[in-house]
C-alpha cells in the first residue's frame, strides 16, 4: 500500500473566537475550515470531523515527499481562506504522524498525531509537529520518572444532582507532574501507559487513592473512577477492587467505574463476565463518553450499565448547531432513561449550557460551570466538612475557577 499520514488539527483559540463572534460566526468558522480541508484533499486522501472544533485527516504521502511537507502544505491551504468579512483566520495546530511509524495501523497513528498535536500546541507558535519516537519516549520516562517519585495524583470534580442542585460524588481524574512542575494531560500519558504495560499498576493506584479520599466525604457522596480497556486483560480486576474498597472502608454502593465504548468492542465475553463480577460488588457502573464512538445499542442493552455519560462533544455542539445538538442530546436522555440509566452531562462551562442540558433532562451535571477538578485537600477546605463528615453543606456553591 501507498504510504500515507494521519494528521489532526484544530484552531487555536476556538472557543474565545466563538464567544466573540457569536455561533453563526463559530459556524463559519468550521464551514470554511471544512471547506479549506475538502479543497486540499487529494485523490484517495479522506478526512472526517473527530471533536466539535477537531478534524482528522489521511493524506497519502507521495515519494518524494516528507510526511512534514505534505502536512505544511495542508496546513498553508487551511490558513489561506478569510471565513468572515475583515476577521483574520486562526491560527491552526497540526499534528502528524506517518501510517508506517504506527506499523500501519489508523487509530494508533491518530494517538500518536494526538500526542503530536498537543506539542505544537504546547509551543504556541501556530506550528505544526511530525510525530517522533522521542515524544512517546518522553512521556514514557515523565511516567517512569512519576511513579517512582510519587509524581501521580488525582483531582475530583464535582458531579451535580440536577434537581436538588446537591454534590452528587466526584469523578477522580489523574494527574502527572514531570520534574519541570508542568502538567501532563491523561489524553496524552494514558495510551502511553497502556503501551508500556504500567496501566494496571497505575489504575489500581487510582481506585485505590480514590477509595481512601472518598472514605473521608460526607455519606451518601460516591467517587467515580476512569478504568483503561487494559485493565480488563487482568483477570483479578473484580477481586482488587473488593479488596481495595473493603481495605479502605469504602462501600461499594459509593464506588462508581467509568468505561468506554471501545471495550465492549474489544471482547464482549470476557470483558461481560468482568463487568458482571463488578456489578456484583454492589459498585456502579457507567458508560463514558458515549455518542462519539460505536454507541451500539446492542452492546447498551446486553450490559445494564447504570449510567450513561454524555460526551463533551454534544455540549460543545450546542454552541455550533444548536438545533441538532438538542435533538441528539434529547434522543440520547430518552434512550438512557428507558434503559434505567441515570445520564450525566459533562463538559458543561456556561450557565446558557447548564440550562439547555437540565431542561433536556440530564439527571447529573459535570463541567467548570459547577467547578474545576480539585486535589483532595482543596475540596475539603471548599467543602468544609465537619470532622465528623457531617453533610449538611453539601449544597454550599462551588467557587468560580477558571478552566483547570
Ligand atoms: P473523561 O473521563 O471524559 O473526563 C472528563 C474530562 O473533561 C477531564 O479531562 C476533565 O478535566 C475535562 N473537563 C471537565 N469539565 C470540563 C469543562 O467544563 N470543559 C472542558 N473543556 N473540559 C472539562 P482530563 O482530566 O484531562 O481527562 C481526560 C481523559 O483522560 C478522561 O476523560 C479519561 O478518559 C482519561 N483519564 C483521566 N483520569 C484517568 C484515570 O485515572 N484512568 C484512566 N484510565 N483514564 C483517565
Ligand atoms: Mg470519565
Ligand atoms: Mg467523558
């Protein structure tokens, strides 16, 4: 086969743009990146929208080309067109990575682009980054690093009852801070870890760490937790979460696993009889970012998962399309809730969303507009839970922070 790269990009500053100029201006914006995407487009190149402001794209790389060539010119023609009259264009970061660095296969490839991405955005310079071997290998020795000098944390950020406008529980989310005391982001250093086998490790630290806050919270308030596919290869994984809980004292009804769709793909046999194992513990469990991936409603209705999380991409739609995005997000709540599925909504920022998303009668509201993932310490002092773990200030506001 020809070879070919997976590139993926978004503009910088999307969001500021969108609030400036309003959703048909946002609007404009992604038609006439789209339509600059399209025009670019070679034969037997493909290109799809992967986020609200995130495209992805295969170009095919002709000989005589470097995969960062073909990427430039792209991301030229992207830059070229005006959307709206006297606005200039956003600056577009690019991340590329050749097909054979991912030994052929598309969805590593769209990783390691990702991971790719994320340096050309971290250089703020509008630029545009070729995958490396060496980028992985960086995160990989942050991670080495992180777990032999405790640099691993997690952050909770609050899950909001719709109706009673109470603290829910949390969701737990993992931090790595490399020696710089930057932060690096779990989309990046997680399919890292599960490349170098330390994820099972790392994720039973997680349910661990989680398990022993939470012990300390105020009664009925749960902490969810994110499990990787790769921790369902360990077939002990029902057992260490028994244990975990019952070493920390935590009762699994407030324990809550967070999984994607990609696992059910993977093997629904095994991966069911884990999952049933799970649920026999009496801990929760929910099914993340649903909408994005395969949402097979086979897989839904064969599981009886608890709880359905909608993915940040249809808030982030309501800003763009507003019309469809509620007709989707509708559907969505109807299917969860005749499947007895509490639905949460996450990704929320502005009041105008957390409105939209109660009255289309989300249960649950997750996002900066009820606050930002805090560490353990901060959220208690926030909280200020009595040492008894008394409740009565679960419905205290949370402080206005700025995205974290
Ligand atoms: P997720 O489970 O879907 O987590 C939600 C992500 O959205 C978090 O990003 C959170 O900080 C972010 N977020 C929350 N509110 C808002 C908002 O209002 N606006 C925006 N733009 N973002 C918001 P984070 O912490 O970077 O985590 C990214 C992903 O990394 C998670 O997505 C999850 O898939 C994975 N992850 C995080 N912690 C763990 C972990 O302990 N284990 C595993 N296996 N995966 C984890
Ligand atoms: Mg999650
Ligand atoms: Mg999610």
């Amino acid at each position: 086969a020809a070879e070919a790269a997976v590139v993926t990009f978004d503009a910088d500053r999307f969001k500021a743009l969108n609030e400036q100029n309003g959703r048909a201006g946002g609007d404009a914006l992604l038609r006439s990146v789209a339509a600059a995407l399209r025009a670019a487009l070679r034969p037997g190149d493909a290109s799809a929208r992967i986020g609200a402001d995130e495209f992805a794209a295969i170009l095919r790389l002709p000989a005589a080309e470097s995969p960062h060539a073909v990427a430039l010119r792209l991301q030229e023609r992207l830059h070229g067109p005006a959307w709206a009259p006297s606005t200039p264009m956003p600056t577009i970061s690019l991340g590329a990575c050749p097909l054979a660095l991912a030994d052929g296969d598309v969805e590593a490839a769209l990783a390691h682009a990702e991971v790719a991405l994320y340096e050309a955005k971290a250089a703020q310079d509008g630029g545009l980054r070729v995958f490396e071997p060496e980028m992985a290998a960086r995160v990989e020795r942050s991670i080495r690093d992180g777990m032999q000098n405790d640099r691993f944390f997690l952050v909770y950020q609050p899950l909001v009852d719709r109706r009673s406008s109470a603290t829910d529980g949390f969701e737990a989310l993992m931090r790595l801070t490399d020696g710089d005391g930057g932060q690096i982001s779990p989309a990046e250093f997680i399919p890292v870890a599960e490349e170098m086998g330390v994820i099972v490790e790392l994720g039973d630290w997680a349910i661990r760490t989680a398990a022993e806050a939470a012990v300390g919270w105020p009664d009925p308030l749960h902490v969810s937790v994110n499990l990787s596919v790769r921790q369902f290869d360990d077939e002990r994984l029902a057992e260490t979460v028994a244990a975990t809980l019952s070493d920390a004292g935590l009762p699994a009804e407030r324990f809550e696993l967070e999984v994607t769709e990609s696992l059910l793909i993977s093997n629904p046999d095994h991966v069911e009889r884990q999952l049933d194992a799970l649920k026999k513990l009496g801990v929760s469990i929910a099914m993340d970012d649903f909408g994005t991936g395969y949402s097979s409603l086979a897989y839904l209705w064969r599981f009886g998962f608890d709880r359905l999380k909608l993915d940040r991409s249809f808030v982030q739609a309501m800003s763009v399309d507003p019309h469809r995005a509620r007709d989707v997000i509708a559907a969505i709540v109807a299917l969860g809730h005749r499947l007895e599925m509490a639905v949460t909504a996450e990704g929320i920022e502005t009041e105008a969303e957390a409105e939209a998303l109660a009255e289309l009668g989300c249960d649950i509201l997750q996002g900066y507009r009820y606050g930002a993932p805090l560490s353990d310490r901060e959220l208690r002092e926030v909280m200020a839970w009595t040492e008894d773990g008394n409740a009565d200030r679960r419905e205290r506001p949370w402080p206005d922070r700025a995205a974290g």
